[in-house]
C-alpha cells in the first residue's frame, strides 16, 4: 500500500454542497422502488437487470463523484457512501453494480482522453455499462502477478488472457481491462485499456456463485482481442490504483447498509418470537449478541464516514490510508459476525427461505475477501503504524 502513496494534495470537495438529509431521504426512496422491487427475481435468475441501472442513472447516482461538465453530480465521498448505504440496505448486489459503474467511470474520467471521457459520459447517462477487469485466476490480490498481455500491434494492441471474477463481465458494454505491456517493467509496464466488450475475440462464461447472484460475477478470455491505440488510457498503473482506495470506503458503506437491516430484522424478531413464554430477546445470549451487533454496526458507521470526510479533504493520500484500511477492514468482518448473529436469532426458521437472514449470511461472506483482503489491509495498517512488516 506505501507503494501506492502520493504527496500531492488532492483537491478537497467543497463543503455543503447538497443537503445531506435530504439526499438521503432520496437514496433510501430510490432503494425501496427500483432495488426493493427487482432484486428477488435477479437473485433467483442470476441476472442484472439492466433497467435498474438506467433507473441509477436517471436518478443522478452514477457519477456521483464525477464533475458536472459530464453529467456527473460533483459530490464527495460522503455523499457516495450514503447512496451506496441506502442502497445496500435494501440489497448489497444491486448495489454494488451502481459501485462498479462509479469506480470504471472514475479511471476513465479522471485518467482517460477525450475519447475516454466520453465513455465515462455515456455511462453517466445511462447509455454504456461498464465493468472492471483486473482480477485473474492466479492473480487476485497480487495484481503485480497479471498475465494478460498487450501486445502492440501497428495503430493497436492485441489482448491475451483470461480475468476472473469479473461483475458484470457479461453484462458490460466496455470493459475497463487491466494488461501487461512490458513484463520487464513489471507494474511500471501495466496499462488499462477501455475495451469493446461485444469483441468476437472476447469470450465471458458465468460464473456460478453463491453471492452476488443479482450482479453475476463472470470469467472474460481475450483471445488476440484488438484494442485500438486511442483506448489506451495512459497514467500508471501507481496512480490509477491509488484512487481505489475511494472504492474501499464504499466498500464500507455497502456492508454498513447490509449489517443495519440484518440487525433491525434481528432486533424485531427478538422482541416478536416467543419461547417458553417470553421473548426469545429477553434472554441474554440473545440480548448481549444483539448489543454486541449494535457496536459492531456503530463502530463501521463512524470508522466509514470518518474515512470519507477525510477523502473529501484533499489531503494526500498518505494522510489517509489508515482511516481508510481501519473502515474497511472493520465493515468487511463486522458485516459477517453481525450476519451470523441475525442467522442464530433465526433459530431453525432462518435456515429455510420463509426468513430471510441466509440470504443475508450468504452475501456477507464475500465482504472479507473483496478489493482487498483482511490480510493486506490489516498489512496496511500495520505499515501505517510504523511497524516493519514485511
């Protein structure tokens, strides 16, 4: 993560620019027609609905972060955070899609030619879905590891290789592809490229998963796909990775959204279900696992708006990794403790679908091993703190 640093001051987002409360009000009220009404069914079909990202856009959150002269909104972390809170309060998959198309537009926008802000235009607009294509088979966290090649050709490159784990691979219409230009340069010598996903020299085949269903995660082969020269963005691999750290803290607040509706179902339940003549809620097993549910979920609140505050400031980087890797480690393992409790508050009837918390448990056990795993933020906030971990 040092590796990722950057001294430069980033330009800090003006303050009270939109009414929070408000736009709250309006995220939760987006959640509960457009995400409350489609998720069940993409969850059974394992299939996007591509309607519901069209509704995302029109509704202003895509490109929440990005500037007004392309459609975008012009807001801050915060106000992504809440978005993507709102809206994982009612489903985290669906969610994540709007998270998705929020992080690629970002690399185009910010990094990217004319040609590529068009793209993040249109994608802004509602008119082109766009997918994050880094992850391998052999190279999950260790992205210096990538095999995928670019390989210059004349006015163009040719892509080989495969991704993995890739939402919305299938779905997307360009596919923001992480290769290797140079292997002797080895991370110096990665570009991303904006690749034309419907490329008859593209293969995607889902992947079968037990989470993310309604966000279908996919493998992309690039069988000497042809990219042309001008779809090459040309920052480093050091920079572009560095603002994903912004994706981290919406990590946050997406398994800040799933956790609150976990423990509000649990809460009720404990009140509501009844067993040897009292609520099941007036035992303290139940009662003390549900206190300590309530922490975990305070304590993600504060740790992800804390990060995203500090995000919007504009300091370097370096200033807030640590509040960054600390929000998104905690969410990331309290999301599934808070899960599980929901789940043993259940009893027997939470194991079968006339409850909901498997569904619930389910989905939260990709928190730990997504844009980051526990073990490198963990190694992220031990470097912070001065120690010499290797």
């Amino acid at each position: 993560m040092t590796g990722q640093h950057t001294s430069a001051l980033r330009t800090p987002v003006p303050a009270n620019t939109v009414d929070r409360e408000a736009f709250r009000d309006m995220c939760r009220a987006f959640a509960e027609k457009e995400i409350g009404t489609r998720w069940k069914e993409a969850d059974a079909e394992r299939r996007f609905p591509r309607a519901f990202y069209e509704a995302a856009a029109r509704t202003g959150l895509i490109g929440i972060t990005a500037s007004e002269d392309i459609g975008g909104a012009g807001l801050g972390a915060y106000e992504e955070a809440i978005a993507m809170e709102e809206m994982s309060k009612v489903n985290p998959n669906l969610a994540v899609a709007v998270l998705v198309q929020n992080v690629a537009g970002s690399i185009l926008y910010e990094h990217g030619s004319a040609e590529h802000r068009e793209i993040a235009r249109r994608t802004i607009a509602g008119e082109c879905l766009v997918a994050i294509t880094i992850t391998e088979p052999d190279a999950g966290n260790d992205i210096q590891n990538v095999q995928t090649r670019a390989t210059r050709d004349g006015d163009a490159w040719i892509l080989d290789g495969m991704k993995s784990f890739i939402t919305l691979g299938g779905d997307a219409d360009v596919l923001v592809t992480l290769a290797q230009t140079d292997p002797a340069l080895g991370r110096r010598g990665m570009r991303f490229f904006a690749v034309d996903r419907h490329d008859p020299n593209i293969e995607v085949s889902q992947i079968d998963t037990y989470v993310n269903r309604p966000a279908p995660t996919y493998r992309v082969t690039f069988n000497k796909a042809r990219v042309p020269e001008s779809r090459r963005l040309d920052a480093g691999f050091a920079a572009i990775m560095a603002g994903f750290n912004r994706e981290r803290i919406m990590v946050a607040a997406r398994w800040l959204g799933h956790m609150q509706t976990a423990l509000d179902w649990a809460r009720d339940y404990a009140v509501t279900r009844h067993q040897f003549g009292r609520p099941i809620g007036a035992n303290q097993s139940i009662a003390f696992a549900l206190a300590q549910a309530h922490v975990d979920v305070e304590a993600a609140r504060r740790l992800t708006y804390h990060a995203a505050a500090r995000w919007d400031s504009g300091q370097p980087l370096r200033d807030v990794i640590l509040d960054v890797s600390a929000a998104k480690l905690h969410s990331t393992q309290a999301v599934v403790r808070v899960t599980q409790t929901a789940l043993h508050v259940g009893g027997g009837w939470g194991l079968t679908t006339e409850l909901p918390v498997m569904r619930w448990a389910l989905d939260a056990l990709v928190a730990p091993v997504t844009v980051g795993s526990v073990e490198i933020q963990l190694r992220a906030i031990a470097k912070e703190m001065g120690l010499p971990v290797d």
